[in-house]
C-alpha cells in the first residue's frame, strides 16, 4: 500500500503541464458527453491531440496507446461533423439504440481491432502486455465508432474498455492515468443510464 502511495505521489510530481492539460480537457469531453452536449468533441480533441504527441515520445515508448489517440482524434472530427447536421426539427443527431447490423459491426471492430492490435504489438514492438494492451484498444475503438454515431451502447463498450484498462495502467505504475481511468468508468455509468432514459423517452414519445 505505501508503495502505491509512494507511486501516486511520484506520478504526480513527474506530471508536466502539458500532460494536465490534457486530462482537464479528458475530463471536460466526458462530463459534456454525459450532458449529451456537443462540446465533447472539441474537448475531446484538444485532449487526444496532446496525448497522441505525448505517448509517442521516445520517454513513454506507449505506441500502441499514441494510435488510439489518433484514432480518437479523427474519430472526434468524424463525430463533431456528425453530431452537428440538421435534422428536421432537431439541433443535432438522436440519440437511439444500436441495430443488429449496427452491433454486429461493433463486434468485428473489436475482434478484429484486438487481433491487430496483438498481432503489431506481438511482433514490432516491446510490450509486455500485448493481450490487454490489445484489447483495451480494440474495445474503445469500437465504442468510439458508436459514440460518434449516437448509438447508446457506446457506454458499454467504453466501460469494457475502461475496466481492462485500470489494472493494466496501475500494473505499468501510470497512477494518475488509472485515476482518471476510474473516474471516467464511473461517469460512464451515469452516461449510459442518462442516455437510455433519453431514448425511452424518445421512444415513448413515438408511439
């Protein structure tokens, strides 16, 4: 226990401002995604853009990361572009609950995402934890593609990844990242039920 303390404190100390920056930014995009409000895509790219640069550097050497943040970076336009077209009587894009074909695609995305990402990771780099490493990665990819869709099971597949993702940053000593981690995992929960009852609504309002 005083080790982890003693590792918290230390994250903490080496933590540069850039890196702060982001995780405000990480911070801000999840309560706005919570809110349903579209300001969580250019949070959310100020904060990606930052730890794209920063993982990628020679000290972390965390490139499997660095890709997913550029994913997230391009899925951010995607999503921001998407979010803001017009719709009759309606500001931006519904919120609606993901179709067979939409949740079979999210599947692929993962299994498929989780074999490359191992395999890369197994073959053209150092890793040491190429099975979570991997999965971690394929298992946001695919809830990013559904948040960018306004699809509510986004939360589901976010959480999956977030709960991998925990241990495995505490078991690479990235203590502050695993307490951001947590903290947006439990944001999470509150997203999903906010934006199923917003879709319930919508439904009932429907018929």
């Amino acid at each position: 226990m005083n080790d982890l303390y003693q590792g918290f404190l230390e994250g903490l100390y080496q933590m540069t401002w850039l890196e702060g920056i982001a995780v405000f930014f990480a911070v801000l995009s999840v309560l706005f995604q919570k809110e349903n409000n579209i300001l969580v895509y250019p949070t959310g790219i100020i904060s990606t853009a930052i730890y794209t640069w920063l993982l990628s550097r020679e000290h972390f050497k965390l490139y499997a990361d660095a890709t997913l943040n550029a994913y997230y970076l391009v899925m951010s336009v995607y999503g921001w572009v998407y979010w803001a077209k017009k719709r009759p009587q309606e500001p931006v894009v519904p919120i609606t609950s993901s179709n067979g074909r939409e949740l079979i695609t999210a599947v692929l995305i993962s299994l498929g995402g989780w074999g490359i990402f191992y395999y890369l990771l197994r073959h053209f780099s150092d890793s040491n934890v190429p099975v979570m490493d991997a999965f971690v990665s394929a298992t946001a990819c695919a809830g990013m593609w559904l948040l960018a869709k306004r699809k509510l099971e986004n939360w589901i597949l976010l959480n999956i990844s977030n709960l991998v993702a925990v241990p495995l940053l505490f078991y690479k000593h990235l203590y502050l990242t695993s307490l951001l981690t947590i903290f947006l995992f439990i944001v999470a929960v509150f997203g999903y039920f906010s934006w199923r009852k917003e879709v319930q609504q919508s439904e009932i309002t429907r018929l």
